[in-house]
C-alpha cells in the first residue's frame, strides 16, 4: 500500500513571496501589460519581437529568485504523502525547491518549441531567444507557455491526479481561468480539502474545504499541522 496521495494546484500566489507578481492583484502583470498582446497566438503574430522579450524578461528573473515556504512545505509532505504538483506556473520554483512530480498546465518559462511543430521542445535554462533563432524544422521558436485560445493538453495528465487524490490542496489561485480552474470537479467529494489564500476564492462549499485565509508559507506550515493531525503523522 503507497502513502496517500495529496494533489496541489498551484498559481502565481505560491510564487509571491519569492519575488514574482501575480496575474490579477493590483500592480499583477495584467495591470501592466495587454493579454491580448503578450498571451495570445494574435498577440505573437502580430508582433513577435515584443512577445519573446516579455517573456525573454520573465525567463531571466528566474536566475535571480528562489523556492520559499509555500513550496518547500510541499515537499517535506513528501515523507508522508506521494505529492503531485499540479501548476498554472511557468516558473521552475517547485522544481527548484525540490517537487518531484510537477505537471505544468501552463508550460514552462525555461523552454521553447518551434512555431510551427508544438513537439520540437527545447530547454534553453535563463537565456533568451530572439527573432531568427530557429528549431530543428527551421521554423522560429517561440516560448513554451500556453496562450489564452491555445489547448492545455497537460490536463490529460492532470485529471486522472484529481480524481485519484486522497488529499487535494489549492495554494495561490484566483481560479479564475479554465480548464485549469476545473479540476476541482474532478476530485472525489469526500475527501479531505484545503485552500490556502490570503484573500477570498470561490469554492464548493458543498465539499469537504478547510480555508487557510494566510499566505502560501505561512500557510502551508498550517496545512502541514492539519494534515498532521488528520492522518496522526509523527513529527
Ligand atoms: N500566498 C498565497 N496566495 C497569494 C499570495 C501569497 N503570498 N499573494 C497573492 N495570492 C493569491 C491571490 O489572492 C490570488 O487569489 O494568489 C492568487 C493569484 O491569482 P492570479 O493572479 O489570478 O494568478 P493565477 O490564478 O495563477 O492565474 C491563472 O492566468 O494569466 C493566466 O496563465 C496565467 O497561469 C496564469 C493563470
């Protein structure tokens, strides 16, 4: 018999505190720059240059940014659960701090693939990529990251995780966006769930959720305690 399985959808909150903005707080990367030109197939066909420096800036920060609490907590309830990280992010914080089993929903900040052939995936790390830089079909590369309009065929991996989880933890998601805000659904209703948030999200209140109105680090202490109690783990 395996450890119990716990399930963590992650967003931009649970990067916060290592330095990265959110998408839709005051001062989030949406108040300062157009979805439509920055996260959209139109956006990069209509001005190419713009959209692999955003992310050419973006891709750069991670050098200088580390994991914090949120995403260490993860990992340390690896003694005790088998942990899938399931992340709208595009950065390589869960990774970095030490997850083991991350799906990114979203792509990844630290690859980019040719424009033409969404297979031809490379890992460039920190660097940028510019107009000119090609992929193996000689097709220009574009970042990794999935744009609004575009398929999330990560899901396929993330839906079997939901409905197997025998624990399921949301940490830094206004869960505002679909499909990745839906995975919610696909949890079994009885078992043990939690949100961990300083503001207010929208839930099932019809379920089995514990809001822990706090921060990601601050936060995923708190969720650790509680998990300890619940499956009365040694300390
Ligand atoms: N700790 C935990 N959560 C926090 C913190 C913190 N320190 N600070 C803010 N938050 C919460 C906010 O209250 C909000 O609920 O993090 C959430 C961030 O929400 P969004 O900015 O909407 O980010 P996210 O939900 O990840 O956006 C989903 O939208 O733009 C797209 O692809 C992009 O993956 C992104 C997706």
């Amino acid at each position: 018999m395996g450890k119990p399985k716990l399930v963590a959808l992650t967003g931009a909150g649970i990067s916060v505190e290592s330095g990265l903005s959110t998408f839709r707080d005051a001062g989030g990367y949406w108040d300062n720059y157009r979805v439509e030109d920055v996260a959209t197939p139109e956006g990069l066909a209509r001005n190419p240059e713009m959209v692999l420096n955003f992310y050419n800036g973006l891709r750069a920060k991670l050098a200088d940014i580390k994991p914090n609490d949120g995403h260490k907590a993860l990992v340390r309830l690896e003694q005790y659960f088998d942990v899938y990280v399931v992340t709208q992010n595009v950065d390589n914080l869960h990774e970095q701090a030490g997850s083991r089993n991350v799906v990114h929903l979203h792509g990844e900040l630290t690859k980019v693939r040719s424009i033409a052939n969404e297979n031809l995936i490379y890992d460039i790390g920190y660097k940028p990529i510019k107009m000119g830089d090609k992929a193996e079909d000689g097709q220009q590369l574009r970042p990794h990251i999935v744009f609004f309009g575009e398929g999330v065929p990560e899901m396929e991996r993330a839906i079997p995780l939901a409905e197997q989880a025998d624990v399921f933890v949301v940490i830094g998601t206004s869960l505002n966006v679909y499909p990745a805000a839906g995975l919610l659904r696909y949890t079994r209703r009885e078992i043990p769930k939690f949100i961990i948030d300083p503001k207010m999200v929208p839930y099932p209140t019809d379920e089995n959720y514990t809001f822990i109105q706090k921060s990601a680090g601050e936060g995923g202490r708190i969720l650790e305690q509680k998990l300890k109690e619940l499956y009365k783990l040694g300390d």
